[in-house]
C-alpha cells in the first residue's frame, strides 16, 4: 500500500517569521484533524530553521526546494546537504521545473544532486513534466522517460525507497490549468512502468507519484482517486492554512 504524500512547495514565498508562525498552526491543525497522510512543506532556506523548530513533535516534514551537488568548498551562494542535514532537514525537492527553467538546470545537474543527497541519506523528490509544447508536440512520453532515466541514472535498487517523484506538466504549474484526473493517471502509469523497467515491478508499485501544477481543495479528491496518484506537490495553496488544510484532509 502506498500511503499519499502530499507536499506544500513554498517556492519564494514566506519570510522565516511568517513561515515559521503559519507552520506552527499547520502542525497544530495537523494533529487536531488526524490526517492521515505524510505531510511535506517546502519553505525557503533561510525560513528552514524556524519552521523545522515550529512543526516539531508534528510528524511533518520539512524538506529544501534545492541543494548544491558540492558538499562543500568554494561555490559562492550554494547550500550543501550537510547544512541540511544538520538542522534537520533529511529531504529535498530537485529538478523542480523552475530550476530547470530560470536557472539552466539540465537533467546531468540534477542527477549529480539525486545521487549527493542519496549518498547523504537524504530523501528526494524527483519533479519531471513536460512543456505545453513538448506535449503538444506528442513528446511527452520521450521528455519523461529522458528525465526519469538521466535523473536516477547510478542511482542503486536499494535506495528507490528514498524517491518519490512529482509529475509536474509545466503548463499547468501556476495556471489554474491542471491536467484532468486522467491525464495524470496516465502519465503516473507511464512513469511507474519506466520505473519498473528501470528497477522491478516491485519498486515500481511501491514508488509515490505526485502530481503538481494548480491543485486546490476543489480538484484534489478527483485527482487523489486515480490509481497511481498518490499524492501532490502543491504550490500556490500551500500558502495558507485556509488553503492547505483541506487539501491535505481531501480524505477526512
Ligand atoms: P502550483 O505549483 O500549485 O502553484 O501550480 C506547483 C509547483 O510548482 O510545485
């Protein structure tokens, strides 16, 4: 059984006072509701101490937006997993579509920072999805497959239970565009059978498969429905608690 994962990416969003005051109400309605799915939030680096402190004891997990594929030495402006790892923070977004977009990210880049933060012992999420163009191009499944083979190439059987990846259509990232429950479930399906090809059926049916771009609390119950989602990468609601949390409690 997979259990749903659901992840709130606060992208350049959120002072670490705000961040840190909203995240102690997220962890409380957290424990007064009784979610019952894994809960992620994605706030800024500077942010990450403050809100680590606020959602202790929660059971939320706190993750960076991006990590150096350095653990140390001279790259101005970069922060390394140690630094993560010593203030709490075990788990990281990479190859999200704006990194990949505004700041050159290839998919060798982001490989190199998959295997650093595995061989750390971090956990990982993978972000893939297609431009409208490439989609309307018919090269979905190529642009996929490329990302998700590149992205985990050198990454060993016995360290998939530490990936999850997000299918992100760039198209639908901050649109208010989201693809329909059943153009992610096919695109979910697509990603798990490379997946298994890459590795076993077995990782395959044990993966999480987020979706992202433009979920709501009025789209995810659909979304959430389909077989091989099983979960979401959430940007623009996850600001606010009045956002958020019915996003996360789809299922109460
Ligand atoms: P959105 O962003 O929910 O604002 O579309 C999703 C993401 O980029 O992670």
């Amino acid at each position: 059984m997979r259990k749903a994962y659901i992840a709130g990416n606060w992208k350049m969003n959120l002072t670490p006072s705000e961040g840190a005051e909203y995240a102690a109400s997220l962890a409380k309605a957290v424990k007064e509701s009784g979610v019952d799915c894994r809960v992620m939030i994605a706030p800024s680096f500077v942010a990450l101490p403050a809100v680590v402190e606020a959602v202790k004891g929660s059971g939320i997990t706190v993750a960076a937006q991006n990590m150096a594929n350095h653990v140390s030495g001279a790259y101005t402006g970069e922060v390394s997993p140690l630094m993560l790892k010593d203030i709490g923070v075990n788990t990281v977004i990479l190859g999200h579509s704006e990194r990949r977009r505004y700041y050159g990210e290839t998919d060798e880049i982001i490989n190199s920072k998959v295997l650093l933060a595995l061989s750390e012992g971090m956990e990982v999420v993978l972000c893939v999805g297609e431009t409208l163009e490439e989609r309307q191009g018919g090269k979905l499944e190529e642009v996929l497959s490329r990302q998700i083979k590149v992205g985990l190439a050198g990454v060993e059987a016995s360290q998939m239970e530490k990936i999850t990846i997000a299918y992100e259509p760039v198209w639908a990232i901050g649109t208010g565009m989201t693809a329909t429950p059943e153009d992610a479930d096919g695109a979910h399906a697509f990603i798990r059978s490379t997946v298994g090809s890459l590795y076993s059926d077995d990782i395959a049916k044990n993966l999480i498969i987020q979706y992202g771009g433009s979920v709501k609390a009025g789209n995810i119950k659909a979304l959430m429905s389909k077989e091989n989602v099983d979960g979401a990468l959430v940007g623009g609601a996850s600001l606010t608690l009045d956002a958020f949390l019915p996003i996360i409690t789809y299922n109460n």
